[in-house]
C-alpha cells in the first residue's frame, strides 16, 4: 500500500483526485486499473490547540503569570 496526499478537486458535477506521476510509475498502475481510495480528511485549524489543549480563563496572561510567580516564591 502507498499513501499520497492529494486534494479533492471539483471536475464538472463531481468531484476527483490527482495522482502524481510518480505514484503512478511506482505502482504500475494504468488507466482502467481498478483501486482502492482510503480517505481522512486533515484538519488544519488548530494543531497546537489539539496536540496541547486549550485553556479557557477570564484572567490575562499577566494575572496567570503573578500567580505562578507567587506559587513558586512561596515554595523557596
């Protein structure tokens, strides 16, 4: 199995892929050929937000900032 990535393009009333030459030369595979299309869609808005989390605070940066630096002065 190969794995390309590839955006949906819009042919007439239906939709299509391209698949780079490349890919087709390494595959051997032909025009007529019959093959498989696993499809996931990427998500691309946020990815520090998913890979990190988001944090949802009615306080500034500044008043988070105090807090940490109060925490770790109490601490020493």
């Amino acid at each position: 199995m190969i794995e390309i990535k590839t955006k949906l393009r819009k042919w007439g009333n239906s939709f299509g892929i391209v698949v780079p030459q490349k890919t087709i030369e390494t595959t051997e595979i032909k025009e007529g050929d019959e093959v498989t299309i696993l499809m996931n869609k990427e998500k691309t808005k946020n990815v520090l937000g998913e890979m990190f989390g988001t944090l949802k605070t009615k306080k500034t940066t500044r008043e988070i900032m105090e807090e940490i630096d109060k925490e770790l002065d109490s601490e020493f």
